[in-house]
C-alpha cells in the first residue's frame, strides 16, 4: 500500500503499475486513516513529495503513527528527489526504476529525524 499526497500522483502511479496507491488528498493524515493503511496492509509506505512541505508531513506522519505502531504493524518512508513528487518523478527517464527503488529502500530512522 503507497500513500500519496494528492489524486495526480495515485494516477500516474496507477498508470505506473503502482495499483495499490492511495491519498488523503492532502499532507493532513489522520489517526483514522492510518488505522485504515494498516487494515489494507501490515507495512504502508508514505511516498509524499520531495520537497519541503512532504518530508514535514511525513514527519508529522511518523510522529502520529508512533503511538499506534504494535507488533503486525509498520511504517516505511519514501524519499524522492528534491522537489519532486510521484507524477514528476514517474514522467522522467527511468523514473518508474527510481521510483521502486525508493518504495523499496530502507532509510535509517536518524536520516528520517535529521539526525544521521
């Protein structure tokens, strides 16, 4: 399961071969809808734009998500090039390879902090 930001990115990461991509339609991200990531899937990953406003979401995400995390459940974080989100990333050369490999990377927490 792949959480976006907003529609056009689970579009072009549908169009991608990404079909499990979903968003809440913005950066906000709700105690709600986590708990309904993890019905759908054990070990979602967030896939938020590369720039300033995603990470601090992501952030905000993970510092949510904390409290709710127990054994079965997880949370992985993708990190995309600067200033990019899923739909730009995916119209570049070789975007869909670099996508999976951020969907797929496992970045240690302290990076994820700023403190690695």
């Amino acid at each position: 399961m792949i959480l976006a930001e907003g529609y056009m990115d689970v579009i072009a990461l549908h169009r991608a071969g990404f079909d499990t991509a979903v968003a809440p339609l913005g950066t906000a991200f709700t105690e709600e809808q986590m708990e309904e990531l993890w019905r759908l899937a054990p070990e979602p990953v967030l896939c938020l734009d590369g720039d300033a406003a995603g990470q601090k979401a992501m952030m905000r995400a993970a510092l949510r998500a904390l409290p709710q995390l127990k054994a079965g459940r997880s949370l992985r974080f993708a990190t995309l090039p600067e200033g990019l989100d899923p739909d730009d990333l995916l119209g570049r050369p070789g975007g869909p390879a670099r996508l999976r490999e951020a969907l797929t990377a496992r970045a240690r927490w302290s990076k994820r902090c700023g403190t690695g």
